[in-house]
C-alpha cells in the first residue's frame, strides 16, 4: 500500500459476500468497539473504500458527502479524507462502523457488467486519538473488526437500492450493543502500487432539494399507481415519507420524460433499471433516502401503494460541491431558460467526473464532452479543482505509448488507443482553459510532461505527412463530428475525419506553444510553434481551394479552418466565412454542426463579419436549434438536437439523453459577446478584463455576473436608439478595458470601482 496516510496497522477488510458479473450483494456492515480511559483532546480519522462508504463515530455519522471517496482508476489511486472527529468519542466505551457500497468500484458501469475493477467492496480506516494525559489510541480496520448485512438488500448506481426497513439493525454503532451472531471480516491485499492521496477536487454534496407535485393517481390491479413531476430534470435521488402497513412495497422508477399516455418514457434508460424499492416495516410515517445511489430523472412513478395509503416525495439534488460564480439575463426570456438548462446540464453531470449523462447506463468521464464545456463550466461555477483531480485521472490513464483514452476514469473502455480528435484532446484543452480562467499555471506544470507525450504519440502513430487519422495509418479517426445533422446521414457526421483531425492537431500545436511559453520552455515553443505552421501549410494545401472552399463544405469543416487559423489568406478567409454564412441562411438559419463544431460556429460568425447571422442562430426557435428543446419544455440540455421532434417523438433509443451538456457550450458565447464578459489571456483569471459587448438580434439589453479570485466583476448594458448605456463592476487590484460595439466610440480603459457610461451610437 503506497500511502503516508495510513500506518502499517491498518489493513483492507471486506465482507465474505462476493456477486457476479450480473448480481450484486446486500451492503456490508463493519463495526468495531473500543474502549478509552481518559478524556479525548483530539481525535483524527482518515478513511477510503474501494466503492462507497459512510461512517459512523457512537451512532453519529462522519462528515457530509456522498458517493465517497468519489472516482478514480482504483488500480492506480484511491482518494482518501481526514475528519477531525473529537466531538464524537468519549471515555469509556466506543463504537467505530461503516456501511459500504459497491459504486463505481465493483458496481454496473456503462453498458457492461459488474466488477470492472473488484469483486467487492473493501474498507480502510484508522482513527488516532490523543487523551487528555497526552497518550495516543490507534483503531484501525484489521481481522478483529466484524461484519453482518442489514435493511440495503442491493445497491446499484445504475440499477437503483432496495431497502427493506424490517431488516433494520437498530443501535449497530452504539456501545452496548449486542454483535455475537456477526461474522470476523475478510482481511484483504492490496497492491503496493496504488497510491492513497488525500482527496482532491470537491466531493459529491445534496446540494438542494425539489419538492415534488403529484400529476396522476390511477389504479392499477388494486394498487395505486402516482406520478410525481419534480418540474426540473436533475441528478439526484428522492426522499419519501411513508404511511403503509408492514410489508409493503413500494416501487420507484424514475424517468425524463413521459409517454403520451402518461406513463413512465424508460427506453432511452436502455440496460439501467434506475429503480428503486422500499419495504415497510409499519410502523407510522416512515422516512428514506437511498444511500449508495442516484438517478437521471424527472418524473417519479410510485407503485405500490394503495389509494388509503400516504407518501410525500422530495427530490434531492446531488452534484460535486462546486461555488455558482456566474450569472447571465437578457431580455429574451427563451434565452434565459436555455441558460437555466445550461446549468442545471452542468449540475446533473459535474458529479465526481464531467459525465455524458446521468440517466442511462453509461455515465462515463467523456473527454469530447467535457473539452467542448470547460470554458462555459467555468463561467457557471468554480470548476478549477474540479478539473485539476480529472486532469489528474487523464494522466492515471494515459498510455505508456503517450495515448489518452475516450473516458475518463480510464476504464478497460477502449483498449490501448486514443480517444480520436476533439476528444483526447482535451489533454491540453483543459488545463490550458483552467489556466486562463483561474490564472492556475500549475496545472500546466502539473500536466505538462503528459502533454508532450500525447503530442508525440500523435505525430508518430497518428499522422502521416502531418496529416490527422490519415486512413493509411488509422482505420477509425475518432467519432467525427458527433451528431451533426449536416446532411451525411451518419452519427459521426459528414466532415472528412482526417480534416478534422489535422485542424485539432494544429490546435494543439498551437496551444502546447503558448502553454511552453508560459512554463518559460523557450526551445520547446519554437518547435511547437514551427510545427503548427507545418501543419497549417499541410491542412491548407489538402483541404483549402484558392477560392476559398473547404472540403466536404460542411459548416463544422469551416469553423474549424476559421477558428484555429488555418487559412492563411486574407482572401479565402473572407471567401470561406461568406460560404459559412451562406449555408447558414440556405438552411433557414438553422445550424448543421455536432459536437465539434457547434461550440465554435457563433464566434467564428460574429469575428468574421456576420453578427446578424450569429444571433439569427441563437435565437432560431425552430428545429434544429438550441431554442427548439426550450420551447418544448427542456429543462436540461438534449443529447440530440432532435432527440425529440413532435413528427417522431423521442429519437434513437438507443442513444437518446436529455440530460447531456455538450450542446451548452454556447452559453460562453452568450457570456462573452450578448453579455460581453470577457478575460484577457495575457493577464489570465480576470487579472485584467475585457468588456466587449456585441448587441444584436432582438436583445435590447443583457447582464452577466462573474465572482471572481479578485471579486464579483459584473456588465450590464442596454440599448436605446441612440444610445447604448453600460454599467460594469471592476474589483479591487485589478483593471478593465471597455471595447465598444462599432460605431459606440473608442476603447476606454478602467479602474477597479464601478463606472456607468452612456456610449453615443
């Protein structure tokens, strides 16, 4: 065991229970009693788990999170917490126990089957406490704890708990009570490789609460079945109060959305069954919580009960226990709404690791998603931690040969292979957005050695003559331009791979120049920034024509060449933006970008000249738009643009979330032009600020609010006919530069205070 936090003492245990691939086991219990014969001075618990746990100190339970120690590759790094626990013990007798959970460690995970990581879950802790005559007590997890299973029959991310409170084991963590009929613990091995570090990043909290409206009451072989709407799609779990006879059993099954018949819509939920059970034991009003689960939900269908019987729902919001430090409002209420579903996408998948979603059976660490999101993340809450510990899952997970996987935690997913472009990028995307965001250059330094291994891997194993997923060298080239709804009729979309794997690798190029810069590597820079212009020459002569056309013609193809500088020529620059433009109003304004494209496509307008086009865009209600899912009820951020169409209704079961985020990476648009809250990235973490903003379409005033490491920096403007009035907020040891739209006058430069103009049109 590779650890400083625990002393040799302590050992791994674990319960003899072991499930299969397909079956799991009722949740573990250990306890241990010790005796102290003085006062406690002080007294420090530090404790992990392979899988979940919470712990209990005299009946008391330890601290606040949820779904602890959180995520990682198990086989490389296991988080670990220290409590002060001194308010908890006393002299005489003690009683130290744990309830475990299988989670991601030993759990379902994705589409596969239990136990990717371990057959079951594994307990370490150690308690030292100081008495009041100086002396130290040490009770750590070894062969003389005990174990027993109680009320959690199953507990299952993916597949829900079932409680059945007859079961329930009283006064376990007490002193006094009565343990004969548990069993000694299993004593485990762990391999010394693992590293046990102190947690980083924010654990998972309950973050708030949803009261939950009953919608229908039907009854169904006798038994009542409800609906209750929670009027917001989140990630989380619900608490009910209870009044039944002993025995009963109530079913709960969540769901996003529902049939037009009102009934539960689950198949989108594919291989998770995302239910949950709970057995009365009759005796009055009965609350529950699960312990070891969550859901993606936001109907709930309670079975079981009949119509006499009584039961009140709340939801309960969980998420990583990221600060909200941004706002945004406009004066288009739709845009509002989608800003509303921007977070609350944000909130649902920022739980451990950036997830794709949190309803169906995968739920994994995607970098494509989170590389796209990072910069909007970070306007929406502070997120620096958050990414510093999945940056450091990157690194876990890399490959000796400098490859980055699909999903992260690494987790036997994908082979020894990279995640393609626009998804292991996010190697370098990342920290790099983290560093201008929060001025964090230690993550850089952190990461910059894993860095370079990637953009060494790519340039030898993925690349011919410079050229990305050449097909000579790689069969796949990654997921394309995911989802895209260009026309080519294929879930990768129709942009050439190899053309969108070259314009990344310049990116990248790109960025690692910058990035070396910053750490003061001058010899490094040079030769990255002499790369990228070997790789921009390259991409230019493939797939740029001297009239300014770019291959495929797809609108992702040319917000890439535009947004990452790869045409080099006034001329086609002009030429190509115009052809943008074009294919933007053929289609009715709508836009035809997946994933890789959608993120950039309203800058690349709006710095090319065409505003107007930008906010036609934006503010398109109808399909395909990020309007479209606004206007009919979305809550949160659809996987798919027509994940819903009221022609078809819901899309591909197969693949159908409408709780994904990827598609909110516009909210940084919004922020940074209709707002107009912007960093400068030569002074990075809002060290020096630019207020740029861009009025346009129907908005006739806008408002962002950003809490800053220097203070709350906040923008309002509003438009008249002849005037466009601003009011910014600039904190203390910092300073600001207005840039006004055109014909507004001049830049204007500021000091920290708060100023009001009123810029003559």
């Amino acid at each position: 065991m590779n650890s400083s936090l625990f002393s040799p003492l302590a050992s791994w245990i674990s319960s003899h229970l072991v499930g299969s691939p397909r079956t799991g086991t009722p949740a573990p219990y250990v306890r241990k009693p010790f005796r102290l014969d003085q006062p406690v001075k002080s007294a420090r618990l530090t404790v992990t788990a392979l899988g979940f746990y919470e712990v209990e100190l005299n009946g008391q339970r330890v601290g606040d999170e949820i779904l602890a120690p959180g995520w990682t590759d198990y086989s490389k790094r296991v988080m670990a917490r220290t409590h002060d626990v001194t308010s908890l013990l006393h002299a005489g007798e003690n009683v130290f126990g744990a309830i475990l959970g299988d989670g991601w460690y030993c759990g379902f995970l994705a589409w596969r089957n239990r136990q990717v990581y371990g057959d079951r879950p594994k307990f370490l802790a150690e308690l030292v406490v100081t008495l009041a005559n100086g002396s130290t007590v040490t009770v750590s997890t070894d062969a003389s704890w005990k174990t027993t299973t109680g009320p959690i029959c199953e507990s299952d991310m993916l597949m829900g708990e079932t409680y059945d409170a007859r079961l329930e084991l009283g006064a376990w963590s007490q002193a006094g009570y009565d343990d004969r009929s548990w069993l000694p613990v299993v004593v485990e091995a762990m391999d010394p490789a693992v590293e046990i570090a102190e947690r980083l990043g924010p654990p998972v909290r309950r973050i708030g609460e949803i009261t939950a409206k009953s919608m229908s009451l039907r009854l169904d072989w006798n038994q009542a079945r409800r609906i209750f709407d929670m009027g917001q799609n989140f990630a989380g779990r619900v608490r009910i109060a209870v009044t039944a006879p002993r025995g009963t059993l109530v079913r709960l099954r969540f769901s996003e959305i529902l049939e037009p018949n009102g009934d539960p819509y689950i198949e989108n939920l594919r291989g998770a069954r995302a239910t949950d059970y709970y057995v009365c034991k009759g005796e009055g009003q009965e609350i529950w919580e699960p312990r070891f689960t969550f859901h993606g939900f936001r109907y709930v269908e309670v079975h079981g009960l009949n119509d006499s019987h009584k039961i009140e729902v709340t939801g309960v919001v969980l998420h990583s226990d990221t600060k909200p430090t941004g706002t945004f409002r406009c004066s288009n209420d739709l845009l509002n709404q989608l800003q509303h579903n921007i977070v609350w996408g944000q909130k649902s998948n920022f739980l451990e690791v950036p997830t794709d979603c949190p309803q169906r059976d995968e739920r994994l660490g995607w970098t494509g998603d989170a590389q796209v999101f990072v910069r909007t993340a970070a306007f929406n809450m502070n997120v620096q931690e958050f990414f510093r510990k999945w940056v450091r899952d990157i690194r876990d997970a890399q490959y000796a040969s400098g490859a980055v996987p699909s999903v992260i935690p690494e987790n036997k997913f994908t082979g020894e292979d990279d995640g393609g472009p626009a998804w292991s990028d996010a190697t370098i995307i990342c920290p790099w957005t983290i560093y201008l965001c929060y001025g964090d250059k230690q993550i850089l330094a952190d990461h910059y050695e894993s860095m370079q291994r990637y953009f060494d891997f790519l340039g030898r194993e993925k690349c011919k003559g410079l050229i990305r997923c050449h097909h000579e060298v790689d069969k796949w080239g990654g997921y394309g331009d995911w989802l895209a709804l260009d026309g080519s009729g294929k879930v990768d979309g129709g942009t050439p791979k190899d053309l969108i794997g070259t314009a990344f690798y310049a990116y990248d190029a790109g960025l690692m120049e910058k990035i070396a810069t910053v750490l003061g590597h001058k010899a490094d820079a040079a030769k990255y920034a002499q790369r990228r212009a070997e790789i921009a020459e390259v991409f230019q002569r493939r797939y740029l024509t001297p009239d300014g056309l770019i291959a495929s013609g797809t609108q992702t193809a040319a917000v890439l060449a535009l947004h990452f500088g790869l045409v080099a020529n006034a001329e086609q620059r002009k030429l190509l933006a115009q052809e943008l433009a074009r294919d933007v109003e053929k289609r009715g304004f709508h836009l035809a970008t997946g994933f890789v494209g959608t993120p950039y496509l309203l800058e690349v307008l709006e710095e090319n000249g065409y505003l107007d086009t930008a906010y036609k865009l934006l503010e398109q209600e109808t399909f395909p738009s990020w309007l479209f899912p606004v206007k009919n009820g979305a809550t949160t951020i659809w996987e798919r643009w027509d994940g819903w169409t009221p022609e078809k209704g819901p899309q591909d079961k197969g693949m159908n979330s409408y709780n994904h985020y990827a598609y909110g990476a516009v909210g940084a648009w919004m922020y940074r032009s209709v707002a107009g809250l912007e960093l400068d990235p030569a002074q990075p973490g809002y060290q020096h600020i630019i207020f740029r903003p861009r009025p346009g379409g129907t908005i006739t005033w806008a408002e962002a609010s950003l809490e800053t490491a220097h203070g709350l920096v906040s923008i309002r403007w509003e438009k008249s006919e002849s005037a466009l009035k601003v009011a910014v907020t600039v904190p203390a040891g910092t300073s600001a530069t207005l840039l006004p739209p055109a014909g507004y006058g001049s830049a204007q430069e500021l000091k920290p205070g708060r100023h009001e103009l009123t810029l003559k049109a």
